[in-house]
C-alpha cells in the first residue's frame, strides 16, 4: 500500500476509459486511498494521489452507455441486479464504497417526478448511463483531500514509456501529452479492421452505386438513417442476436412507429417511414427471452456438481495422464454444467407441482444419484417426471435443425410458433418455470466456467474447436436474451411482415446482376431476397491485429502488448486476440513474455484470455468477480513507487523540453 511519504509529488494513475470498467477502479482507488488515509499515525501525510480519467465520448459514462443516445436501446440484465457501488447504501450519503444499486437509484429519483420502474424492470441504456454520470459525480464529491481527479476528454493515441520509468500518454486533444506512473486500459468495444468478408461486402458497395454495407457496432453509432436506409427499401440485418434488437427498433420506433396492445396482442402501426427488414443468422432463431426475473439480486444458483474442486481433480487426472492439466472442454467440463442444468430443471418441475419440501427431498436424492452415477430413470417416474422430456441445449438453440420448409410462409408460421412457446416458458419465471430456472444456471455458473477456461485453461484444440465454435454460441443465444417485451415486438413485427426471418443457415452474398446483396437460407424455399444496404448486427469481437484504435496499434508495434497464446502440449497453440494479461491484477504481458507492473488491461480488451468480460456492472450485495478485478487493480496500483524514482507526474505541454517527452518517443518495453 502507498502509505505515507514525504515526498510531496503524487502518484500518478491514468485510466484509459471511463465505463463501467473504467469507472469501478476509480471507485475501488477512492475507497482504498481513504482507508489508507484514515490507518494512517496522527500528524502522518498521505502521500498525494492524481488520477487522469480519460474517455473520448464521455467521462464517466463511456461510449457505448454516453447520455445523449436513444431511449429504445435498452439493457438485459433487470435494474435491482446491478450497481456500480462496491457497498450497499447506509445511513449515510452515496459515496464511494456505499451508494445505491440502479433499481434504487431509480426509485429515489422516481419520488422526485422521473419515470418509475420495478425492481424486476429493464432500464435504458441511456438512463444507465445517466446513473453511471451520477456514480461518477459521487465519487468525485468525495474523494479525500489528498486525492484528485482529472477529467480528460479525448482520445490517447500513443502510450510509451519514459526516460526513467513511468509512461508518456499522447492525446489528440489538449493537453496533448499527459506523464504517468502507472496506467490502466479499460477501453471497452473495439473498432476492428474489416475482415475477409466484410472486405468483399464493403468493396462490392464501393463499385456498386446505391448499395451499402455497415460493418457491426453498436447500433447507437450506425447510421440508420433515411439517406442510407430510405423507406421502403429492403434491408438485410446480419445476426439475430441482442444487437439486432437494437437496429430493428432503431428502423421501427426510431423511424416513428408505435406498439399498442389490440384485443390482448401487440400490434405495431407504422408511421410509413420504416424499411422492410431482412433478417438472418446461422440458428435463424431470434435470440429468445430472459425469464421473468423471480430472484432477489443476491440470488446465485451454488455450483453442486461444476466446483472447483472437480476442476481441480480433472486437472489433476490430465496432468497423471501425460498430459498438461488443461482441460477438454467436451470431456471434462461441459457434463459437469450440464448436470447442473438438468439438476435445477427436474427439482423445478417438482417444486412446481408437489410443492418445497418435496423438491428439497428430490434434490437430495437426485443430486446424490449423480454423483454416484445412477440410472435416474427410477428416481425420475417415481417423482412423476417419466413424462418431461429432458433438456437439450443444442435443440432449444437450433430448433430448425436439418428442417426444409417448402415456403417463407411455412418458416414463418413455424418461428412464430417457437417464439410463442418461448414467452409462454419465459413469463412462469427464472425461479418458478423450469425452462428458464435451468437455462438461468449458465449465467450463475460463469465464474465457475471462467475457472475452467481463462489464461489457457483449455487445451487448444478444445478452446478453438468446441468452446468458441461450438459452446460459446449456444451459450449466448440460451442465456443472455432481452426483456420478453422485446421478442414480443418482434413477433408484432413478423406477424405483420415488417420483418423477414429468412431463415436458418442464412446466406449473405453480393449479387452483381441484381445491383444488390442477396440474403437467402437454402433450407427454406422461395426465401432469396435481394436488398440494397446490409447491416451486421453483431459487436465486434476483440482482435488486436484488427483493432483499429491508434493507442492499441502502437502497443503491438511497440512490443508493450501481445495476443494470448494458448500453448497446448507438444507444438500444438492457439492464438487468441486478446490481450495478453498475469492473473490478478491484470497487468499487460509484453512482447518479451514479461510483465509490465505499472500497465494493466481490464475488461474487454482481455477477452480470449479471460472470458466473458463485457459484464458492466456488479450486483448488489454480491462480491463479484466484476468488484474483485476492480479492487485488486486499485491495491495494486497504489503500491510504493520505487525508492528514487524522479518522476514529475505533469502535464507536457507541446514544444516543452523535458527528458521524459524527449526521450520516450523511441522506447519499448
């Protein structure tokens, strides 16, 4: 920890992004450097403590959350089940440590005139960002003296290191050059150079005239507009997933439609301005819904049969086995959350039917019988579940399978069929329907997953052959749905013929005869559509050789950042494109393999070597791994600094001579 010092210059931090990311270590570097304030011996002085917080759209907020973008993007996780407050509130203020979740934060300022919501409710992503502004605001009002906070509105575009130590920020806006001690990246969704088939799409628009491709973003910065999209046009939407919700409501409601209930349905009354929508993906299923949320925020599914001492006994087997300790994902990981998933959807069925204490005593007999390895079959028509058929993640995933359909009409009828038997199983809820109780279990048990797979816990071959092909996309589209709301208007949209699911195995070529884009699916008939623009409504995956941030290029050339390698046994590797970060605290590993103990990566940009890592919030009265990466980066970042180290810590004015700016514009790591 810092403790005191008499040197009276500060430590200098400069965090990269002002997200949630971004913004949970400056609550957890508030927190900490106010402990250590308080530990320390009467008359001692804290040694000072700047912080230059850095975003290029909006401190405190973030990109992707900015206050000024439209209130139909909405988010997927209920509002009493997230917080950017490491501690609940008390007695007294908000404050770093003790502040309200989103649902309360909602609720005080609801008594003061704004729109109320539920605990169990969805908020926009723009009123999230306003809290998000909010938490900031708090943390600044009370950071202890010795603290200060720097706002820095601009983009970095170079970080190197200096003459002694230390970094030498470059920013294309004032004050252009910044000196830091230590330096966090938390620089969200990446901008990623187009790949082979995005460069074939863009160059068939750049020849074709009256054609355009949008390569995936967030929806909020596509240009969804009327010139690109007229009305009346047909649009092709790559990806079924949660941003395609987005773009879908940013041609419908955006364009000025409206939703209305009629005789207890949803119906959507076009404003005439909207485009026919086009839509298509691998499953060519929409991504279903989340289940009416029944779970207090501290709620977790506890892990019975995917523990970490099971992790650790499978480990343990490979490694006596000749092997390396890593993992087969197939093998020795997915039976095990796969049990965990049958086991809460049979103990549902019981609870539902016979009541509490009959679903505590088969739960007990049931998870003993798996661990000893029984025939359930017994078990199961005893407690009157001989009938219920058992859960099949790949079939709910892709439930049009090997189908052929003689017509868009006959896909059509049977889509909507499986989007009505989705909401029907979505509005029984995560704690009283079966279905979404079970499928709930993958988002408790991520932790345990992560365990399993991040900094090369897979073999290579099982990471790249089954996890990411073939895990990871069942994964997301059975366990991260939008509101039921959501997938309710979308079947309005359908039933009406505003949007087109064209079908599973969805094709999207150019089509030089036509002038257009052909969207087709070969497993429905008469489904070929040809349109005029063509939207992927997928976020870009983190890859630093594509990353198109000037900031992220110059650390890969410079040799201060690399991608994770997952080195398997013999020759056998992989390489992700996440950067590649130590265990906790996450600092970057170089080109050298060594790493850099004043930079660190978090969120993000880390995926591939961790997983799962675009969570934006934590969850109230829950010690999450989203509070632990934050909280172990600040300790860490508040560590002595080395004993004559000369550091200034200031702001570099351009054309100002100084050995640091002079010199570390030619260093690497």
């Amino acid at each position: 920890m810092s403790g005191h010092s008499s040197d009276a210059r500060p430590l200098v931090v400069a965090v990269i992004g002002s997200g949630p990311r971004g913004l949970s270590v400056l609550e957890r570097l508030a927190v900490r450097t106010a402990a250590e304030a308080e530990r320390l011996p009467a008359g001692a002085v804290p040694r000072p403590v700047r912080i230059h917080l850095i975003d290029a759209t909006e401190i405190g907020a973030g990109r992707v959350w900015r206050t000024d973008q439209d209130g139909w993007f909405t988010m997927n996780t209920v509002i009493s089940q997230v917080t950017m407050y490491s501690g609940g509130p008390d007695e007294g203020p908000a404050r770093p440590g003790a502040g309200p979740s989103l649902g309360e934060w909602i609720e005080r300022r609801a008594r003061q005139g704004e729109e109320p919501l539920g605990p169990d409710d969805y908020a926009s992503r723009v009123r999230y960002g306003h809290y998000l502004a909010d938490v900031y605001r708090t943390i600044v009002e009370h950071l202890p003296p010795h603290v200060r906070i720097v706002p820095v509105t601009g983009r970095v575009t170079a970080l190197r290191t200096g003459t002694d130590s230390g970094y030498l920020l470059s920013l294309d806006t004032a004050p252009h050059l910044l000196e830091a001690d230590r330096v966090v990246l938390a620089t969200g969704h990446p901008r990623n150079a187009p790949d082979a088939f995005e460069r074939e799409m863009l160059d068939f628009a750049a020849r074709t005239p009256n054609t355009h491709y949008l390569c995936g973003d967030s929806a909020a910065d596509l240009p969804l507009d009327e010139a690109t999209i007229p009305p009346g046009s047909a649009v092709g939407v790559r990806g079924l997933g949660l941003s395609f919700y987005d773009v879908m409501l940013s041609l419908t409601v955006g364009r000025g439609g409206t939703f209305r209930t009629e005789n207890g349905e949803l119906v959507y009354a076009p404003s005439g301005r909207e485009p026919e929508i086009v839509a298509g993906s691998r499953s060519g299923l929409p991504i279903p819904a989340r289940g009416r949320n029944q779970k207090e925020p501290t709620y977790s599914h506890r892990s019975l049969f995917l523990t970490r001492e099971a992790l650790t006994a499978a480990r343990a087997a490979r490694a006596a086995g000749g092997g390396t300790g890593q993992l087969d994902f197939a093998e020795d990981v997915l039976p095990l959350l796969l049990r965990e998933v049958e086991h809460v959807y049979y103990v549902t069925h019981v609870r539902t039917a016979q009541g509490a204490a009959a679903a505590e005593e088969f739960a007990r007999s049931h998870a003993d019988a798996v661990r000893r390895g029984d025939d359930r079959g017994p078990l199961l028509d005893a407690a009157g579940l001989g009938h219920v058929p058992p859960i099949d993640l790949n079939a709910l995933a892709r439930p049009f399978a090997d189908e052929e359909f003689d017509s868009p009409e006959a896909f059509r009828a049977r889509l909507l069929d499986v989007m009505a038997e989705d909401l029907a199983q979505a509005a029984l809820g995560t704690l009283d329907g079966p279905l979404k109780s079970a499928l709930d279990v993958l988002r408790d048990i991520r932790n345990v997953v992560r365990e399993a797979v991040d900094h090369g816990g897979l073999l290579p071959a099982s990471h790249t052959g089954f996890f990411d092909r073939r895990f990871l996309p069942v994964n997301a589209l059975l366990s991260a749905g939008p509101p039921m709301v959501r997938v309710e208007q979308l079947r309005a949209l359908v039933r009406q013929g505003v949007v087109t699911v064209v079908g599973p195995g969805t094709a999207f070529t150019s089509d030089a005869r036509s002038g257009g884009y052909r969207v087709a699916s070969a497993q429905v008939a008469g489904s070929a559509r040809i349109v005029r623009a063509l939207v992927d409504a997928r976020i870009p995956t983190p890859d630093l050789p594509r990353d198109t941030s000037p900031l992220i290029r110059g650390l890969v050339a410079d040799g201060m950042a690399r991608p994770y390698v997952i080195e398997g046994p013999g020759d056998t590797s992989y390489t992700t494109g996440g950067m590649d970060v130590t265990a906790s605290p996450f600092h970057v590993i170089d080109a050298a393999g060594e790493p850099q103990q004043d930079l660190y990566a978090l969120g993000i940009p880390t995926e591939h070597t961790r997983w799962f890592t675009q969570v934006g919030s934590s969850r109230p009265g829950v010690g999450t791994l989203f509070y632990r990466d934050a909280d172990a980066i600040a300790v860490d970042l508040l560590r002595p600094l080395p004993a004559g180290d000369r550091r200034g810590g200031q702001v570099l004015i351009p054309g100002q001579s100084t050995s640091g700016a002079v010199a570390a514009h030619g260093r690497r790591s």
